[in-house]
C-alpha cells in the first residue's frame, strides 16, 4: 500500500505537470502570441527545475540531515 501511494504521488508530482504543460503548450503559444521556442522554454525550465532540483539540493540536505558526518577530517576530503 506504501509503494502504491508513493508511485501515485510520484505520478501527480512530476508525470502530470509536464504533460499538462505539453496540452496547454498550443493555447500559450496562441494566447501570448509567441513562437514556439520562447513557449518551449517554459516546458524546459519547468523539466530542469523538477528534475535537476534533487541533485542540486541533496548536497544541503545531506549536510542538514547529517552534520556530525561533515566533521569528521577523514570523511571530508572524500566531499
């Protein structure tokens, strides 16, 4: 029951959102009267932003989570 709600949750939180922004992608190009390249790099900065949030922000986390982990000299020269 766990692994189904994380997979559901994972659905919501990065499946849908992006190919919502893929079925809105003609009204914005419409509606704003752009071209598809500047309509386009909302999908992208959305895409980066989602997936490349987590690598970025898992060094920080990790020092937050674990700081006596960062004071070890030993452990610190492998950072």
């Amino acid at each position: 029951m766990v692994f189904v709600g994380c997979v559901l949750i994972q659905f919501i939180g990065i499946a849908l959102p992006s190919t919502m922004l893929g079925i809105v992608y003609v009204d914005i190009t419409r509606e704003f009267r752009t071209d598809a390249s500047q309509a386009a790099l909302m999908l992208s900065l959305f895409r980066g932003i989602a997936f490349g949030g987590g690598t970025i922000n898992s060094k920080s986390l990790r020092i937050a989570a674990e700081p006596s982990l960062y004071k070890s000299p030993f452990l610190l020269k492998f950072l």
